[in-house]
C-alpha cells in the first residue's frame, strides 16, 4: 500500500501538536476537563476517574451518583496506567483515536459518497477537498483538539459514529451496524441514526449488486444485527457491573429523564431548570419527541442523499441533545467539509460561523463572570448558548437549504443559477 | 420613495457599496463610541448614586468609638513605635511567611493576622479589616497600624458582632494581602506558608492607610481592583454615605482633590478610573481581594484639616457595623460602573456601549471585507475568477470543463465567488500564536533588561512585517504567488478576531477593551495600496512609519517618556502583576493588540513588494 505523503503529514503534524499542547501546558487538560463546554456529566473525565476509583475497588461505579457512563469503559481505561501519576499514555490513547477518527473521515470522502450517491449526483462535483484535507479540518479543529485534551469519553462516540459511516460507504454493511452498536450503547442517541444508515446501506448494496434487495427485509435484517450487537454490548456490561437495572437507570435513565441540571451549551439545563416539576414529564416528553421526529423528517425529504441525512442529523443533535458539549459541534464541523460543493450555495456561512466564533469567546467570558467574578447571573451564560445553538441552527439550515437548492437544479437544469423568492 | 431609490443605487453600485460603505461606517462607529464617552459625564446619561442594599443602613447606627479610645490609640501608638508587633490581647493571632519572585527580584515577608470570633455568629462570614505596615506609596503606616490595633481592641468588647472581624496586618500593600488571600483560600503556590487558622466566607474587606501624623481634611476611597475588576457599588456608596452623612467627613476618589462638579472635572475622574481599570493593576492592598469575589476598598485620610484619627475609626466602626448587618453576600448593586463623582456614576448599560461599537466597527469592516472578496472583485477583473480553488482544478482535469466554465461565468454573475482561504487562516492564527514569544519574553527575562528589550522590540516591529511581506509576495517559497483577494481575506480574518476579542473584552475590562479599540482604530482603514511606485512607495513608507508610532512597545515608550515614570518600572510592574496578582493585560497586548498591528503592517508593507 502505498503511504500517501501529505496524510502522514498531517496527522503527524496533528499528533505533534497535541503532544506539544500538553507538554507546553501541562495543566491545560485538567483546565479543559473541568469545563463545562467541553465536560457533560455523561462525558466527563473527572466523573470516569471516580467510577473507575469505585469499580477498581469492587464497588458498583454507579454507588454516589456520579458516574453515568456505559461500564464498558471501567476495565478498558483500568488498563491504562494511573492519570495522575502518569497522564501521557492516556492523553496518547486519545490522541490515537482521534487519528483513527481522522482515518475514518477520510475513507469516508474518498468513497465520493457525498457528492455521488446512487439516486443523486451533485451539479458542483468539481468544488471538493480531497481526504486528507477534510482530515485536516476535523484534527486541527480547536474544537476537537479541546475535546481531545479533555479526554471527553465523547470521542468514542464519535468514533463508533464515524466507523458506522465509512464501513457503510465502504459496503461492510455487517460492520457498519456494529460500529452504530457501539456508539448507541455508549450515549444511545446514535440508535437514531439507524434508518438512514440502514439506507446508505442499502444503496451501496444495490448500487454493487445486480439487482437491488428487498429494502424491507434488509433494513430488519439490520436493524437485528444492530439490536444484536447492543444487546451483545449489554450482556458484557451486566458481566461486568452484576446489576443490570442499577446500570440502566444510571446510564440510559440518566440520559432519558435528564436529573443532571449543571450548565451545558446545549438548551435544556435552563429550561428544566425554570420548570414546575408537574410539567416536567410532559416537556420531557416534548423534548425528546421533538429531537427525534428529525430523523422521519429528514430521510423522507433527503431520501436521496442518506450520507446528508446523517450529517444533518448530528447537527441537529448537537444543538438539541440533553448534555451536548462542543465534541458534538466537532463531529458536526467534521462531516460538513465533505459537503464542500454546497459552500457555493450556502448563503450566511460567514454570519453563522461569527456568531459560533463570538459564543465560543463570549461563553468562557460569560460563565467567568457568572460563576468566579459573581458580577454576572445565570442569564448571561444561558444568552450566549442560545446564540451558540442560533449559530449552529444557522448553520445547519443553510446546509440543508443548499442541498434541496442542488437537487432542486438537478430537476430543473433550465432554473440553474436563478435567484430563489419566498412565495 | 427616496430611500427606495437609495437602496436601489446602492446594489447598482458595489464601488460604493462594498469599498466606501463600510469605510464609512466604520468610521462613524469609532467617532460615535468616542462622543459616547463624552456624553457620560452630563446629567442626563449619569445617575446619582443610592444604596441598593437594603440590609446595609447606612449610618444607622451611633458609633462609641471615642474618648477613651484615643488614650489606648496613644498608648498603642507608643508601644508600636518601640516596634513591639504583638497582636491585642485575646485574639486568636498567627502569621504567614511569604515569598514572591518576579523579574528576577524577590519578595518576601511575614503577615500577621488575629481573628475576632463574633458572639452572636457562627464563624461562617468575616469582614476583614487590613492595616499594611507600609502603604501603597511605601509609607509607613504608623497611624493605620495604630488604629487597626485599637479598633480590635475595642470591637472585641462588643456582643453585636454577627460576623467574625479578621485583622490583616501585611508587611506591605503589594504581596502580604495577595499572599494572605491565596493561602485563605488555599490556592497559594508553593512558596507561600498555608494559613494555620481560618474563618468562614468573606463578605467585605476594608483597608486603612494613614501614614502622617496631622489631621485630615477628606477621606479618600481607592477602589480599583486587579484587571478592572470593581467592588459593589454599594460598598463604596456605604463609605460614602457614612463619611459624608454621618462623619460630616467629605469623600474623594481618583486624586481628585479639587472636584467643582463640573464637565471637565467628571470627564477627568472617570478617564483617571478607566486608566487605572484598563491597565488592571493592583491600586492598593484590596486589590487583591477582587478576584475572589470578597468586595473590597481602601479608606485614605488626605489633606489638612481638622478630622483625627476618632473620626477615621467611627467611620471604620460604622462602616464594619453596616458590613455586619448584610444578610448575604453584596450583590444588590453594580459591580461595573464608572464613577465621575463620589454621588455620580454611570451604569453598564449606559457605558457599554462606547466600547462596543469601537469593537463593532472592526467586525463591520471585517464582514464588509467577506463580502467583497466573494461577491464583488474590484480593481483587477478575473481576481476571483483566477483563484478559483487551483486545488479543484489539479483533481479534475476533464470531463467536467464545459460545466466548470459555465459555473465560472455565473460566479462572475451575481453569485459567489471561491475563495482561498489556507493561506490567510494559517497566517492569521500564526501571528497570533506568535504573539505568545513577547508575552513570555516580557514576563521572564530579569528585570534589568527591560528597557533593552524594549527598544530591541521597536526594533523588532519595524523589520518584521517588512520581512513578512516579501515573504508572502514571493509566494512563501510555494509555486502559487497570494493574490489580492487573500489580503483582504487576511484582513478580514484579523478584523474579525479583534472585534471578537475586544467585544468580549469590553464585557470583562471595559476600558482595556476602549483603550486597545481606540489604538487600533487605524488598522480597519489600512490596505494594501496599489497604484504606480511613484505613490505607492511614498505612501506605504509614511504609512509604516506613523503605525510604527502606534506599535506596542513604542506606545509605552510614548507613555512612559510623557509621564516619566522609567520603562523598566513600569515593566517589573506588570511582570510583577502577571507572577503575583494573577492580572493579564500583557495577555491582551500581545496576542490581540500585537498580532492585529503586525497583520496592519504586513497589508501596508506589501504594497511596497
């Protein structure tokens, strides 16, 4: 195989930056970790360190209410040598994954999934960066370098996430389905990407075969092995914690029903946080309803584009989330590059990407001023995480608005180029 | 209709739209930011000042501390002249070993501290009292001292105590407080003794500097904390409100001897705070309280009169009784304002707005810059056309070359055109990074090299960005040469992350922010001129020039020869704030100020290559 001499480049340039990073500022990770930007209660590293204290010692992780995340963690960062005595291999640990993140994002704009599908073919294929530069952007996103400095257990997340999507558009639609298992068993929101996986799926199945499959059939033969391979997940977990509704209701419990009020960018801190608690079921309800009636929407329009479809989603995540942190924003910064050849036709990049710019200097200063100076109130942080999700929702709808505009040009050659009016 | 034509002329004229629009604006941002700051002095933008905390009651209370305290003052005073340091009899009292190094001197001393617990309290809250031994002009504060001992004294007999007193007294007004505050609240560093005995949150901090023997006329409130950081409004008002009110004792602040009330005296008040609030040093010995939240000022009898040290006391007794009252922390009021009077301030809202639309004019200049690059190329056609993403063309050679021209002719259109944009974002947020070297620089190197290092730097900033603009036109040593659309890109990248940082700034440090805004006005108005040599090279020559005036270092040497005070006083001073008080306007000056000049100077300078 031959070794592509920018990409080793880059991500040697990328690993050498981090590694610089921490060394440099050797407080800087524990500095990121305590953020609440970056450090959700279901991502934290603090919170792991503490679970791993009590499952190092045969106590259930889940005894004080600290530790939400999915126990499969516990024996694999036991292996790891202690973080305080020792922070480099964990912090190298990170560091690989995120490599291997990169990886799979390149794989995934070299299939050319994103500009050629198999019911669509975009009018600008020409504007397009190649793999490695998308890699670039993804690794020396400072968003992603934050999130991998803290050591966020969200990066495997997004790991299974994107592993899901580069086996799919590589055709392993077996393990494309494993890798979605992985990352809904450790934050449970990526099950939501199941059906239009399951359609990238299938149109790379039907684009190599000669004639297509039964799409019913395939996506319950998918959606079993995804269920198989959670179910797998979980069975290893009771292995491991003995308890299984202990672990559940601390982990997916604690997600669903959203008990964790600590300030996060995303919307639903506040929110709950103002409300009767004799509301609070129903717009629990509401909430979550509302996150995942995205996913019929979107495949039913997008049905075309299911690598989009999934794009658009993790946008959609990382504004709606309950905890979401700015590792969700990295993974949505991540996968827009391969939608290059729709910048063209985006029509408020700059404004979005200035209101992100202004929220991600304004929070730190805000919270600073809420929480250290007491000169600032809970108000001030919340106004700048609304217009953090403004950014992103900007942003996201842009996105989506450039993509029905080059679908649309497809139907309507003749229309090209023609100025859009709101009837 | 006329504004409908307007409109309509404007977007049939993208000279006037995207070049001489924003200009404009701009400019009228920065004029109207200015005239802003100038209108805050008048009655109508200023407000008087009141108590918002209703628990304080001012005043309220009959004060006993006199007649026979003064013989016990005098007795003290003798006994602390025969320098016996003993804390009163029957306090709790321990002392703390300090010691500080910054720019190559060190610092050290021994505080010493007595706590009195309240009768009626539960060692949750404290007020501490901080007499230093020598003041925050290096006098010896004999009378301070003196004063502090008797009030412990004497507070230590009463039972309406509900919040334990602490006394603080520091060998001197710069680190024995920052030293006593860390270790209170456990975040000293290694060099600095824990405290062995401790009391509950603090709600309020009181400095007393009286370093002369005679009478005095007024009372003088310092109340500056470290990086602008201000105390409650209500503290300061307290003080004002019981000297004035009850002592009958007049209350200055700023040096302000010799206030009529007027417009220029109240401009000159609040310039003199913002200054001081801009450059975020420590004012005095509460300075180091501010960042821990704990609301802080230092009282400073000045002046010829007739007020004894009784009447300081009372005022202090009173003040503390207030302090005792509060049933949470200080909070009611503003913690940003500017004072233009000791009754007269103006509020977040009403002020803010000056520096933010300094900082908005840059983003305006920074979006207007976006646009044009994309929409509207102007002085040489086929700018945009030319750097149409060179990298999409080596990956698709053919096949798709009649569409490309077809999507090529349209861009020219009405739609947008591609911009490069790697090379100006690599470069922007690499000046930025490099902004890090003077900062380290500046706060490591001894402090006998200051002066050295600063005209070395002058130096410096001439040179660079000559050397990065013949750089940059040459291509940087790669085969593609920058075009112009990726200097006004740089512009627009520089722009934008100043605006961003001085808007964000002027949350935290409003007059930093208004200060940096003003300095870097220039930068939204300077590109790259083109034209014949004959003008080029004179014009960029004289325009280098006059930026050089405004370059950091030479700003300083500016100041500094104006208020001759040496550059290397002024330098310890700030490597001693960013090693000991934790303050950051180097930060400020030399990752934003810094880099946004030297992108200037690159823009200017390349026009000569």
């Amino acid at each position: 195989m031959a070794v592509d001499r920018r990409k080793v480049a880059v991500f040697g340039a990328a690993f050498v930056l981090r590694l610089l990073l921490i060394c440099l500022f050797p407080s800087l990770p524990d500095l990121l970790t305590g953020r609440v930007e970056v450090s959700t209660p279901v991502n934290s590293f603090k919170r792991l360190q503490e679970g791993l204290y009590l499952y190092t010692r045969n106590v259930s992780p889940y005894d004080g209410g600290v530790f939400h995340q999915a126990p499969l963690l516990l024996p694999l960062f036991s292996l790891l040598p202690d973080v305080n005595s020792n922070p480099i291999p964990t912090a190298i640990f990170y560091f690989l994954v995120d490599l291997v993140n990169a990886h799979a994002l390149a794989t995934i704009s070299e299939s050319g999934q994103s500009v050629q599908s198999r019911l669509h073919s975009a009018m600008r294929k020409h504007i397009r960066w190649d793999g490695t530069s998308v890699a670039a952007w993804f690794l020396f996103n400072p968003f992603t370098i934050a999130t991998c400095l803290a050591r966020s257990t969200s990066v495997f997340t997004t790991s299974g996430i994107l592993l899901a999507v580069s086996n799919a558009v590589s055709g392993n639609t077996l393990n494309a389905m494993l890798a979605l298992g992985l990352a809904s068993y450790l934050s449970m929101y990526p099950a939501l990407l199941f059906v239009p996986l399951a359609l990238l799926c299938y149109d790379q199945r039907a684009q190599k075969s000669a004639q297509a499959p039964s799409s019913g059939l395939f996506i319950l033969q998918h959606g079993a092995i995804l269920s198989g391979s959670i179910a797998g997940l979980l069975g290893l977990s009771i292995l491991i914690t003995g308890n299984f509704w202990e672990f559940m209701s601390a982990t997916y419990g604690f997600h669903l029903l959203v008990p964790d009020l600590t300030p996060n960018v995303g919307l639903w801190w506040y929110f709950f946080i103002e409300m009767f608690d004799s509301f609070r079921e129903f717009f629990l309800g509401v909430f979550w309803l509302h996150l995942a009636s995205y996913v019929g929407g979107l495949t039913a329009r997008l049905r075309r584009q299911p690598l989009f479809i999934i794009t658009s989603l993790l946008g959609v995540f990382a504004v709606f989330k309950p905890y979401p942190s700015i590792s969700d924003a990295s993974l949505y910064f991540a996968l827009l590059p391969l939608y290059r050849h729709l910048f063209p036709l985006m029509r408020y990049t700059f404004f979005a990407i200035s209101a992100l710019l202004y929220s991600s200097l304004l929070g730190p200063a805000f919270y600073h001023l809420w929480i250290y100076a007491g000169s600032g109130n809970a108000n001030f942080f919340y106004a700048i995480t609304l217009v953090w999700s403004l950014g992103l929702s900007i942003l996201l709808a842009d996105s989506i608005f450039a993509a029905l505009r080059d679908e649309w040009e497809q139907d309507h050659p003749e229309r090209k180029g023609q100025e859009v009016k709101q009837v | 209709m006329a504004l409908k034509s307007a409109i309509r002329n404007l977007r049939n004229n993208p000279q006037l739209l995207f070049v001489r629009l924003p200009n404009i604006l701009s400019f009228l941002c920065i004029v109207v930011g200015v005239v802003w700051l100038l209108l805050l002095p008048l009655n109508d933008y200023s407000r008087q000042t009141y108590i918002s905390e209703n628990a304080l009651l001012p005043g309220q209370v009959h004060a006993y501390f006199t007649g026979s305290e003064q013989n016990i003052f005098r007795g003290y005073k003798k006994e602390i002249q025969a320098l016996i340091q003993e804390g009163p009899a029957g306090l709790k009292v321990a002392t703390q070993k300090y010691e500080y190094t910054s720019a190559g001197i060190g610092y050290q001393g021994e505080n010493v501290y007595g706590i009195i617990h309240a009768p009626r309290g539960d060692a949750t809250e404290a007020i501490v009292l901080v007499a230093a031994w020598k003041t925050a002009d290096d006098e010896l504060n004999l009378n301070g001292v003196t004063l502090a001992l008797t009030l412990a004294r004497y507070f230590k007999r009463w039972s309406l105590w509900s919040k334990d007193i602490i006394f603080v007294f520091p060998p001197d007004s710069k680190t024995g407080t920052q030293a006593w505050i860390d270790a209170y609240h456990d975040l000293h560093p290694a060099t600095v003794q824990p405290l062995p005995l401790k009391s509950g949150a603090l709600q309020g901090a009181l400095v007393i500097e009286y370093p002369f023997e005679n009478h005095f006329h007024t009372l003088h409130i310092v109340y500056d904390g470290v990086n602008g950081q201000l105390p409650n409004l209500d503290l300061f008002n307290t003080a004002v409100a019981i000297a004035g009110g009850q002592m009958g004792i007049g209350a200055n602040l700023q040096e302000m001897w010799k206030h009529d009330d007027s417009y220029q005296d109240r401009l000159k008040t609040i310039l003199r705070g913002m200054t001081k609030q801009g450059l975020g040093y420590a004012t005095g010995a509460h300075s180091s309280f501010m960042p821990y939240h704990i609301d802080a000022i230092t009282l400073q009898p000045k002046g010829e009169g007739w007020e004894d040290e009784m009447a300081l006391g009372r005022t202090i007794e009173s003040l503390c009784r207030s302090l005792n009252n509060l049933l949470e922390h200080l909070h009611q009021s503003f913690f940003f304002y500017l004072l233009m009077q000791s009754n007269r301030f103006v509020s977040i809202g009403t002020y803010l707005p000056s520096a933010m639309l300094i900082a908005g004019n840059f983003t305006i200049m920074a979006i207007a810059l976006w646009m044009r690059t994309g929409y509207y190329s102007d002085s040489k056609p086929g700018v945009s056309a030319g750097s149409d993403t060179p990298k999409s063309k080596s990956e698709k050679p053919s096949g798709t070359v009649t569409e490309k021209e077809v999507t090529e002719s349209k861009l020219n259109g009405s739609t947008v055109a591609e911009r490069v944009l790697a090379l100006p974002l690599t470069l922007v947020s690499g000046l930025h990074l490099i902004g890090l070297v003077p900062l380290w620089i500046f706060n490591t190197i001894f402090h006998q090299y200051f002066t050295a290092a600063t005209y070395i730097f002058v130096g410096v900033d001439v040179v660079l960005p000559l050397i990065l603009a013949a750089l940059l036109s040459n291509g940087l040593g790669i085969s593609r040469p920058i075009v112009p659309q990726q200097y006004l890109l740089i512009k627009s990248f520089a722009l934008l992350l100043l605006g961003l940082s001085l808007s964000t700034l002027a949350t935290l440090n409003f007059s930093l922010s208004f200060m940096i805004g003003l300095l870097c006005a220039p930068l939204t108005f300077i590109t790259r001129i083109q034209g014949a040599a004959a003008v080029r090279y004179p014009i960029s020559v004289l325009g280098l020039a006059l930026l050089n005036l405004l370059s950091p270092p030479a700003v300083l040497i500016g100041v500094c020869w104006y208020t001759g005070v040496p550059i290397e006083t002024v330098l310890t001073q700030a490597a001693f704030g960013w090693d000991v008080w934790g303050m950051w306007t180097q930060v400020v000056v030399w990752c934003v100020w810094w880099p946004a000049w030297l992108i200037g100077c690159v823009l200017l300078g390349s026009s000569m290559f």
